[in-house]
C-alpha cells in the first residue's frame, strides 16, 4: 500500500500525540513505559520510520542510462577471489603467470589481439580490509557482447581452463559484478608506481542512485587536487546499488592527508552530509598492486 504525504503526516501527528499523552498521564500514576517501548522497539525498517524518510522521486528512465558514459561502450567486470590462507604465495604466482602469457603473445592474447575485446585494469591483493583476498578489475571494450565473445573464447582456449581448474583448488570462495563507469569520472589509464590502492565500496539505498551521482558528479573536481581518483563505477549485475570508488596514493600517510585536504575545500562537507544518509553500507580495502598490474 503506498501512502500519501497527508495520511503519513496524519499518522506522524496521531503517533506523537499518544506520546504526548502518555507523558501526561503520568501523574495519575498510568504506565507509559509501554508506549515509549514500543515505539523504540521498531526495527529501521518499520513503518513508524517509513514517516519520516526521504521520498525518492519517481524516474522517467533507468540511471544506467543517466548516469553512464555514452561516448564509449566498455562494461566493466571486478572479481574477488578469497584465497586459501597457505595458497595465497602460490595463487599470485599463477596470476602472474596467467596474465603474463596473455600479454606476452604466447597464448592469443587477450590485451593486444582484437579477437579479445578485453584488457586487465588492474589487480591486487588486500593488505588491510578483507584478508588474504585478490582483486581483479576487467574491461570490456563493447559491452555485453564483448564480454560473451570473450568467455565463448576462453571456454575453448586449453591453456585458460588448465589455469582455471588450478585456480579452483586455491579458492575458499568468489564473486564478481558488472560495472558501468561514471560519465563523470575518469577512465582508469596505467599509471606508474608505486602506489597503493584504496577501493571504497558503498551499499546504496535502493532509488537513490541518481542522487548519488549528482552529488559526486560537483565531489570528483574537489577530490582531483592530487589526481588520486583512478575510476568510479556503479554495478548492473551482482550485488545491486553497489558505487566502487578506486582512489591511488603514494602510501597511507599520502592518503591521509590527502582526504584531510578535502575538508578544507568549499563544498566538501555538504556533499558529505547529504551523501551520507544515502549508504546502507560501505567498506574500505586497501590493496597492493600485483607485478603484472597495468595500474602500478
């Protein structure tokens, strides 16, 4: 049932009042403690909290449409790979040499040859936030069609399931998403080293995407000082409503005072106060560069 602005403010106003009149029936020694309880045990869900939130106005078209660059096709794909604790040594080794022989033209290689339309942005291992974890960022220089003629592809390369059947055994568990990129950030490029990563991943509430990016699309011109901001990306498929933002910095002290320089820049703290009532849930991983990494 969707309610009306008058109906929940008459409903805010009714609830209120039975506070209001609890708290003066005290005197006459009634129990109000019921009221008060009830009201705190809500979860944030509940509709007494429905009141008060933000309406998300309604869209006349999709916000991939909105809010993707439309001057290029490229679809963008990131996996993470929590590997086995005793195998991480290992893994990197094979990740290296898989994407080195891609490279290096001794299998048909997936950088250089049309016939993948795809290339390695960059990849990495978590040195703080979610542990013994490696990260992969792809992209596809067509869209989804790329990205099928690419499996089709390697589902018939010998070498790339070999690779990926010895990359099972070290794996506790994966997952990937399908990104676009912000029309109004960047496209990630190789950059020299050495450099540390930050990807600042944010649980968006669902409807408020549009507004997201409104807000950052004013953000990236404060946050281009240093030129720290490598890409920002909004996923299509996987985890729903997720932002990416991947920053460079040349170690955690550099980043430190880089992000304390925002604050000092008009505009900042208001971006921040009204992005944040915006996220469910965010998290930061900071991730060394692996040898063969095009984002060093």
């Amino acid at each position: 049932m969707i309610l009306t602005a008058a109906f929940r403010g008459k409903m805010a106003t009714r609830v209120l009042q039975r506070v209001g009149k609890g708290l003066k029936q005290t005197k006459s020694g009634l129990q109000v403690t019921v009221v008060v309880r009830s009201l705190s045990a809500f979860r944030e869900d509940s509709w007494f909290k429905s009141l008060f939130v933000r309406k998300v106005d309604p869209r006349k078209d999709a916000h991939s449409h909105l809010l993707a660059k439309k001057e290029d096709n490229n679809l963008y794909k990131i996996q993470f790979h929590n590997v086995k604790p005793e195998c991480l040594d290992i893994f990197c080794s094979y990740t290296q040499l898989y994407v080195f022989i891609f490279s290096e033209g001794v299998l048909p290689s997936i950088h250089a040859d049309p016939e993948y339309p795809c290339e390695l942005v960059g990849t990495w291992n978590t040195w703080y936030g979610e542990q013994d974890q490696a990260v992969h960022l792809w992209r596809y220089r067509g869209g989804y069609p790329a990205l099928t003629e690419v499996m089709n592809k390697l589902r018939q390369n010998k070498e790339f399931m070999n690779y990926r059947n010895e990359r099972g055994k070290m794996l506790l568990s994966r997952r990937n998403q399908l990104l676009l990129e912000f029309s109004f950030w960047n496209e990630p490029v190789p950059r020299p080293g050495p450099n540390i990563y930050e990807l600042r991943s944010y649980q968006l509430r669902p409807g408020t995407m549009i507004e997201w990016g409104n807000y950052w699309a004013r953000a990236i011109e404060i946050r281009q000082q240093n030129q720290e901001s490598v890409g920002g990306f909004f996923s299509q498929i996987g985890s729903l409503y997720t932002v990416h933002h991947l920053w460079a910095y040349k170690d955690l002290q550099s980043r430190e005072d880089t992000r304390n320089a925002a604050w000092q820049r008009d505009g900042w703290d208001q971006i921040v106060y009204y992005t944040v009532p915006l996220i469910q849930h965010m998290e930061s991983r900071i991730m060394i560069p692996m040898k063969t990494s095009p984002l060093k």
